[in-house]
C-alpha cells in the first residue's frame, strides 16, 4: 500500500500533466518539422540534383 500512496502523491504534484504535455508537444513539433522538411525543403533541392 505505501507504494500506490507514493504514486498517488507523486500524480497529484503536476509531474505526470507536465510530462503528458511534453509528449504532446513534442510529437505536434515533430509533425511540423515533418511537414516543413517533406513540402518546403525537399521540392528545391531535388529540383536543384536534376540538374
């Protein structure tokens, strides 16, 4: 029992919604990066190797 009591007062502290935000934060930037990189850098610089 005093290892759900410790995970409870660990949950009730704000580190496990600080750590889902990070996650979900991160996996957006990940998606915008994703996006940035496949429509905006890529087109250029496979015109530019064609020749």
């Amino acid at each position: 029992m005093k290892i759900i009591n410790e995970f409870k007062e660990f949950a009730l502290r704000g580190n496990m919604i600080k750590m889902a935000v990070g996650i979900v934060i991160g996996a957006s930037f990940n998606s915008v990066v994703y996006s940035l990189v496949k429509n905006i850098l890529l087109p250029p610089l496979s015109r530019l190797s064609q020749g």
